[in-house]
C-alpha cells in the first residue's frame, strides 16, 4: 500500500472518529434522556420490597428490650409500603429518612435479590440522662454529646442542670451536640468510668450521677473542690458524693484513672458497700481517709 493510500485510510478514520463525537455532544444529552427513561421504565417493573417486613439481623450488647422497642418505633414511618427493588430514587429517600432519626448515624443499602433491602446502619448509644434543675427529664445524650430522645427505664448515670452552674434547662435539638458544656463533660466521665475505671473496681459501686455543677470553678474556687464530683451508690441505695476530678481533655493535670480506682478499691475494703458513708475524695492516693465522711474512727 502507497503512501497514497496510508493517507486516505487516516482521513476516513478521523471522519469516523468525528461523527461519533458529533453524536455522543450533539445528540449525548437526548441520548441519555432516553436511556434514563428506559432505565426507570424497568426499575418500576422490578420485584416490590416490602419495608413493613422488617427485622434486626443483629444488634449491638447494649441494645436492650426497651431501647430497641423506642428506636424501632422512631424508625417506624420510614419503614412501610413497598417500593421496587431496583428504584434509586425510593432507596435514596428511604437512606435519607433513616439518616433523619437521632439514634441513627452512617447509612448503607445493598439490593438483596430478588426482593430485599439489606440496610446497614449505626446506633448511637445513649451514656447519660440528662435532668433539670428540678429533676424533671430532658433528654439523654451519646458519647459525643449528640441529644437523644428520654427514655424511662435505662440505667444510666444522671447530670442535673443545677442552677448553680448555669442554666437549669438545655435548648438542644434531638440529633445536634448539646449547647451545654456541663452535659459534654458528663458524658466524657461516664465513658471514662465505664471503659477505663469500673474494670478495675470489679464488683464496685454503680455510678449514678456525675455532678459538674462546678465545670470551670464556676460555683466554688477552691483547690479541694473538684470540677467533677460522681455519687456511687451504697449498699442501702443512698448516694455516697466523691471528689473525681477535672473534666476529660482538660488543659490542667489530671489523676490517673489508676490511682482513683486505687483510692476507690482501698475505701472498699475498709467499708465494704460504701457502708456508712456519705462523702469521700478519689483524687488523693495517700489522704484519701482524710477526706470520709463520717471518718473511720
């Protein structure tokens, strides 16, 4: 073949190659409208999921009979009718709605053939009650502090907003962070006690409430009273009050988590239950009788 004819074979290439863009930028556009048309056409002819059928396939430890009963129910009007299977635009709105609960964070759908959904998403999980100045109930709260509805019947430790520290009341909305630093630095306390200071108390005291009316010295300035107290629970079901400690990720020292359960443990052993006591201070690991109430003795 002659260069001559090497030549005319490129040109016909290129007029190939230039009528298919012209189609795919001058005609792309209707072309695609077409076959989204076509596309929704068959995803409404595909097999119905029915989203009144639905079930937990497993569900974290700490996720009770109680619990599970409110947020299933919250999840409720986003889990009925039935809509096909291969229709986006449904499960896209179905994600978005479960997002729209306050107990549920990340969300993902895998299509289950021939007609299921398979939706995985995460629960937050409540760490404290959040009461009123007056005891009334206001809300729960997760580790990070994100606001959740009431619920009676969870045994988890309370913060009151006393007036002393601020506001007796919160103005937050289920599903953002609380607008209260006394409720974040609760929750930060019942994480720590719970995964760093009760194993090593094993069998100790429930931990009711944390009080961090004095957050930032705000109520009384004084080196030997803390920013954070807890109330244990004794064995005849009083609250014994102990000194804590300054709030988690505070800029000044704190104790050791170590050390309080060390000072807790040896308080126990002298007063098995908490028996007889009413007060007391985990912050010092050598004058920690100093600081009972009634003192041993």
């Amino acid at each position: 073949m002659g260069p001559r004819s090497s030549t005319h074979t490129w040109v016909a290439r290129a007029v190939v190659w230039i009528a298919f863009l012209g189609v795919a930028i001058g005609f792309g556009p209707s072309a695609y409208a077409v076959l989204a048309k076509r596309l929704d056409k068959h995803s409404q002819s595909s097999p119905l999921v029915d989203l009144d059928l639905v079930g937990f396939q497993k569900r974290p430890a700490w996720l009770g009979e109680t619990l599970l009963l409110v947020i299933s129910r919250d999840l409720q009007p986003w889990l009925n009718g039935r809509v096909p299977i291969l229709d986006e635009v449904s499960a896209r709105q179905l994600l978005a709605g479960l997002q729209s609960v306050p107990w549920v964070t990340e969300t993902r759908l895998d299509r289950v053939f021939p007609d299921h959904f398979a939706v995985h998403f995460g629960l937050r999980q409540p760490v404290i009650a959040v009461r009123d100045g007056q005891g009334r109930p206001l809300c729960l709260c997760d580790r990070s502090g994100t606001v959740l509805p009431f619920v009676d019947g969870l045994e988890l430790p309370v913060v009151v907003l006393r007036r002393e520290g601020g506001a007796d009341t919160l103005h937050s909305t289920f599903g953002e962070i609380a607008n209260d630093d006394r409720a974040l630095a609760a929750a930060a306390i019942a994480v720590e006690w719970r995964d760093q200071f009760a194993p090593l108390v094993p069998g100790g005291p429930k931990l009711i409430e944390i009080d961090t009316t004095n957050l930032g010295e705000r109520w009384v300035r004084s080196p030997d009273y803390p920013e954070v107290r807890v109330h244990l629970q004794r064995d005849d079901g009083a609250a014994v009050i102990f000194g804590y400690d300054k709030p988690v990720g505070s800029v000044l020292p704190r104790v050791p988590v170590r050390a309080k359960a060390a000072v807790l443990r040896a308080i126990l052993a002298d007063f098995p239950g908490l028996h007889g006591l009413v007060s007391g201070d985990l912050r010092f690991e050598v004058r920690w009788r100093t600081w009972l109430q009634p003192r041993q003795g």
